[in-house]
C-alpha cells in the first residue's frame, strides 16, 4: 500500500513527466497518478523551477514555460521558497553527507522543512540519506507495481 501524505518532486521526475521523457514518462506518470489518488499531497520548491527553466529558456522554447506554469496551478503542487532554516539545513545535510551537492541538498531541506514524507527524485546517491524516504523514480515504479 502507498500511504504517503506529501511528496516532494524533485527536479528530474518534473521534467520526465512535462517534457514526456522517452524511458521516464510513463512511470513518472503512473506515480503521480497513484499518489494523487491516494490523497497524497506535492511540493516542489522554487529551485525546481530554476532547474527546469534552463532548458527551455536556453532553446528559447517558451511552451515549456507554460507547461510548468500549468501543471503547477493545475496540478496545485505547493511551490515552497528557499528560506534560512531551509539554507541551514542544507549546511548540515551537505556536512555529514560530503557528496550531496549544494542543490540537491537544499531540495531536501525543502521537504524536510516542509514537513514531506516522501522524495521523489532519481539521483540514486540521494536515497543514502535517511531523514526522510529518498525514491527514486525506478524503485517507487516498483513499488507501485507491487500493489497493483
């Protein structure tokens, strides 16, 4: 059974899912799906947004601006600022686990800080950390696999 309450997205299930990644897009989906229909409730953080933004501004395709703008509103994923306590949290997760970098590490403080029971992500490095469940996108497929 899938009983998590707020699940953070990180940036690369984000991207599989707007921008329909060939080996992701499905999967991604497929969770969403799930989670959503269990009640699950989803954060990302603003640092999301900046990650994301890169490509299509670099390709100045702005559609994909608006895809994200959308599935934000529509899918009402609570976008939360980075802020000190979120910062500080950074600095403790990136002092006892060396090789986190400084983004991934301010994207789990943000879930941590938020109160997130889940972080869905598929850096598999990020799953070594353990104040909250770090899954990636291929193992929580799995899992959802599992209950069907």
């Amino acid at each position: 059974m899938i009983d998590f309450k707020r699940v953070f997205l990180d940036t690369s299930p984000v991207i599989y899912y707007l921008q329909q990644d060939i080996l992701y897009f499905q999967k991604t989906k497929d969770i969403l799906l799930t989670l959503g229909l269990s009640g699950a409730e989803f954060v990302s953080s603003d640092i999301t947004i900046a990650e994301y933004s890169v490509f299509p501004f670099r390709t100045k395709n702005h559609a994909l601006l608006k895809v994200l703008t959308d599935f934000i509103n529509e899918s009402q994923v609570k976008i939360i600022h980075t802020s000190k306590n979120i910062a500080l949290t950074a600095a403790r997760i990136r002092a006892e686990y060396k090789g986190f970098k400084a983004m991934d590490a301010l994207q789990i403080a943000t879930a941590i800080e938020s109160g997130c029971d889940l972080f869905l992500t598929n850096d598999k490095q990020l799953r070594q950390f353990d104040g909250i469940t770090c899954v990636t996108v291929d193992d929580m497929a799995e899992m959802i696999r599992g209950i069907g």
